[in-house]
C-alpha cells in the first residue's frame, strides 16, 4: 500500500482539535475537573472497504462522588454543542446497575463528541471520534507463488490435498480475510493465519503419516493397493 501524503498528519491534526474540544466542553460543564483524554498512539481502521479507513478514538473521565450527581450536564451540554452548530442526539438507556444512562450524542463534519452521565454517579464520561480517513492507497493483490509444485514435492510426500501445494490458506490466498458487505472478515478456513490449515503451510503432506479418510483424497494410493 502507498501512504497518501499528508494524511496521517491530517488526522493527527483532527485527533489534537478533538481533544481540545473535549477539554473546553469539560471545563465548562465540570469546572475544576479536567478529564484525562486518552489518545491513542495509532487509529483504528473502522471501515474494511477499500481504501481502509482509519478514525481515532478518544475517551476522559471525570470521576466525583455520588453527591455530585447533576442531571443539568447533559441539558448543558446539548446546549453549548448545539450553540456551537453541533447536530445533537440525546440517547436514554438503562445502565448495567439499572439506573438511567443519558448520552448527548453531537455530530460535526464526521466529528462525533459524546457527554454520558449515569443517575445516581457523580462521574461525567467525555469521549470522540475523529472522522474516518483513508491514509493509503489500495494496491492489487497479487497471488503468492505455490511453496511446491509436483516436480519438487520430496520423496514420500504428496502435494496437500487442501491446497495442492499452495500452502497459503486456498480460500483468502494468504490474506488472512475476504471481503464481504462490511469490507472485509477473517477468513473461516484459516480464522486469519493465512496458511493452509491442513499443511499448515508446508504445501505437503507425509504419505505414511495420512489417516484413512485423508488417504480417500488421493485416488492415487488406491490405485496401488
């Protein structure tokens, strides 16, 4: 793959502003409370399709006491987003405890900020996602050459019957997934080890070592019996 110039730095960028805004949000909505924003060192990909795209996520917590239950940091918060030209969703479910969780869910340009508070907890849970961006370029796939062909199969051996001496995985070809609706999903054959599961990526198998039901594959050792 060839890295798009400029784009990993554009995320970057993206991930920097994001936190700022996260910060600002919590200074006025928890004032003394500065939340802990984790990035992380690397995107994630969130769309498999190509060209792969790639999203930073972020989260901070402020952690107080029970007593400092506000119900007002959610109003508050959809308040100053939607002042701020966000798009506001405001998501009401119940919590693992059976309390009331409320989201403020805000949407900007492939921004996505979110303010969650549980009733009862004194803790403001602050979290966002960069949007998605492709930082490479989509190559052709190009099929790995077989590990053995019959000329070179060693003597007392026979070419795997899963994938007659490929030794990559014969359904993903080596790639470890296929594509399907989503973009991509691990593949069933080899669960993303890329090599033939039978093989185990040795493209052969030993003639003497074969159970019944593996020698019924070969028409071959029938012939000779």
């Amino acid at each position: 793959m060839g890295e798009i110039a400029g784009a990993r730095e554009q995320l970057d960028e993206a991930a920097k502003w994001l936190g700022t805004q996260i910060r600002t949000l919590a200074r006025h909505l928890t004032p003394g409370h500065d939340p802990d924003v984790y990035l992380p060192s690397d995107p994630v990909i969130v769309d498999w399709h190509e060209p792969l795209k790639y999203q930073y996520r972020m989260i901070g917590r402020v952690d107080r006491a029970a007593e400092h239950y506000d119900p007002t940091v959610v109003t508050r918060a959809a308040e100053l987003l939607g002042g701020a030209g966000w798009a506001i969703d405001v998501e009401v479910a119940e919590s693992a405890t059976g309390g009331r969780l409320t989201t403020v869910v805000a949407s900007q340009d492939g921004y996505r900020l979110t303010v969650r508070i549980e009733e009862g907890y004194g803790t403001v849970v602050y979290s966002g996602e960069t949007p998605a961006m492709a930082l490479f370029t989509p190559e052709p796939f190009v099929r790995p050459a077989p590990v053995l062909t019959p000329e070179t199969v060693r003597r007392g051996y026979l070419l795997c019957y899963e994938c007659d001496g490929f030794g990559w995985c014969p359904v993903c070809e080596g790639r470890g997934w296929t594509l399907d609706a989503d973009g991509r999903e691990r593949c069933v054959e080899c669960l993303g080890a890329k090599y033939c599961p039978v093989c185990r990526g040795a493209g052969e198998l030993e003639a003497r070592r074969l159970q019944d039901w593996q020698r019924d594959q070969y028409p071959e050792l029938h012939d000779r019996s």
